[in-house]
C-alpha cells in the first residue's frame, strides 16, 4: 500500500530522515517508534505530503504522489493527531463531516455516516450537536479519530494521537482503534513514543534512530532478536520479560476443561495484566471466560513461562 524508496528529507541542510526504504503492506497496522528526533513524524507527514520529500520516491497503492495533487491525496487518507486538531466553533456532527463535506457528499449520506462513526467509537447520538469545548478530552480524541475516517480512507495516519490522555483513557482508546482495525481491514500507520503502546498496536514495528530503520518486524521479533545493542536497550534489558508477556492473551494460554468457582478474567486479557491478578489475588490459577462470559478454561501461573511460538 506505501512504499518509500531511498527517501531523504532536510531542514537546513542537515538529513532530517536518510535514504529510508521501507515498505508497507495493505491492511497492515504499522508503527514508527524511536527517539526525538528520530525521523518518524517526519516519516508520516511525507506520506500525505504535509511535508515534502527531497530525495528518491514514495509511492500509494503503486502511484508516485508526486503525481498527485495534494489535497486529492489527503482526502483519500484519514489524519488524526494527538492535538485533535477539531475546529473549536463547529459542532461535533460538522467536525466528523469535514471531508465528507469537502467531497459535496448528499446531506443523507454524511448524517448516516456521522450517526455510523458515532456508534463505532461509542460515542453518544446526544453529542452530535455539542462543541469540542463542551467534551472531556477522551471524547475529543475520539471525534478526531471519527472525522480522520469519516470519508472511509484508504489509509489511516496517527501522530501521538493518545498522548495527552490520561492513562485509562488512551488504554481505552488504544482498544477502540485495535477494534476499528480488525473490522475494517484498513492500513494504518501510527506514530508513538510509547514502547508500550506500540507493542501493543502494531502488526510491524519500526523502530528508527537518527533518520533512519534501525530494524523493523513483529513485536516478538524485535524483542526476542534485537538487531544491535541499541535495539536491546530501546525496549528495555530488565522489562524484557514484562513486555513480552503484553504479546499474548489469557485465552491462547488458559487450559481448556479446567474450571474455578471465581471472578474470571477475560480472554482478551494480556498475560502482563493476568501477572498482576496473580499477585493481587495470590493465588496460582485463574479462571478465564470468554467475551461473552461464557466459562473458557483456567490459566495456571506457571502457564506465563511456556516456550513461546512467533
């Protein structure tokens, strides 16, 4: 769906992102993560030409952008940011309706749609007519998350977009965006700083440094085959153990035909935040249920220790 192709991009003469190739797949969930500095945000802006690139190629869906007008490619991309960026003097309904709007969709079709995005990130109808001052900062980002989609892009771009949220909310958000992923198949490629989050967001990561991929793959791959030394103390020598156990949930590892007489977990529940009902609870099994609550088997603490398949 993108590929970059030896692309370079300076400010002031010095190389802000360095002859980086790198290629991403239709339907993938794709990450940039690194150091300030580091040349993601950099990385994203050019892929809908908020900046311009200086050196080799960037082509979507197999077409150079070059050859695109700009505002053609930006509406056929979602963009959302962690600032919300949504229009302070218009009504949440006419926020969402942005690009729609821009594209003279029929007035029908944009109500129907505003009414769809609503739903799909649990937002209430009653808020269509409020303004962004009138809402908490989690319902912001998600307005600015449904009007980034609201055209139905190809392509979904984020840039910290949970960054200023309070740790439950963007724990939420985090989920909502996971769920919009799997429903729509979209490609998506998000920028972070958070290690955390990208492990848990991305299908690919690419972890950058000084403009350029220091190395790139799954979750696992980058945690369990670091590719340098720098790679290893990115994520964290002493979290290493932690983190990968954020890669895998209770369902895939709770033993079928068992059964416990207590609060269950929930199969999506990562084993890092079954760790913490272990030692919360003290106890050494859990019963897990699945997500309609129905009785899925029991989740054995020594289970957290199991060789693990990529």
């Amino acid at each position: 769906m993108i590929t970059f192709d030896r692309v370079s991009k300076y400010f002031s003469h010095k190389a802000a992102v360095s002859e980086l190739t790198l290629h991403i797949a239709k339907g993938e969930f794709t990450v940039l993560i690194g150091t300030s500095g580091s040349g993601k945000s950099t990385t994203l802006k050019m892929i809908n030409r908020l900046i311009p690139h200086d050196e080799g190629s960037i082509q979507v869906a197999g077409e150079d952008i070059r050859r695109i007008n700009p505002q053609t490619l930006r509406r056929r991309m979602g963009y959302a940011i962690q600032s919300t960026g949504l229009f302070p003097h218009w009504t949440v309904e006419k926020n969402i309706a942005t690009v729609p709007n821009l594209l003279k969709w029929p007035p029908q079709q944009i109500r129907q749609r505003v009414s769809e995005l609503l739903a799909l990130l649990h937002l209430d109808e009653s808020l269509r007519q409020r303004y962004p001052h009138q809402l908490s900062g989690g319902q912001q980002q998600r307005v600015g998350v449904a009007r980034a989609l609201a055209a139905d892009p190809e392509i979904l771009l984020m840039d910290e977009p949970f960054g200023a949220l309070d740790p439950v909310t963007r724990a939420a958000l985090q989920q909502e965006i996971t769920r919009i992923h799997q429903i729509s198949g979209r490609t998506i490629v998000l920028v972070t700083h958070d290690v955390d989050e990208a492990l848990t967001l991305a299908d690919r990561l690419v972890l950058m440094d000084q403009g350029k991929i220091v190395q790139q793959g799954t979750p696992l791959q980058l945690l369990t085959q670091p590719a340098s030394e720098f790679v290893r103390d990115f994520f964290g020598r002493s979290e290493l153990g932690i983190r990968l156990l954020s890669l895998e949930n209770a369902g895939s590892a709770a033993r079928r035909g068992e059964w416990l007489q207590e609060e269950a977990i929930v199969e999506t529940t990562t084993l890092r935040e079954a760790l913490s009902q272990f030692i919360a609870r003290r106890t050494d099994r859990l019963a897990v249920m699945d997500v309609k609550h129905q009785p899925l088997g029991v989740l054995h603490f020594a289970d957290l220790i199991r060789p693990r398949r990529d």
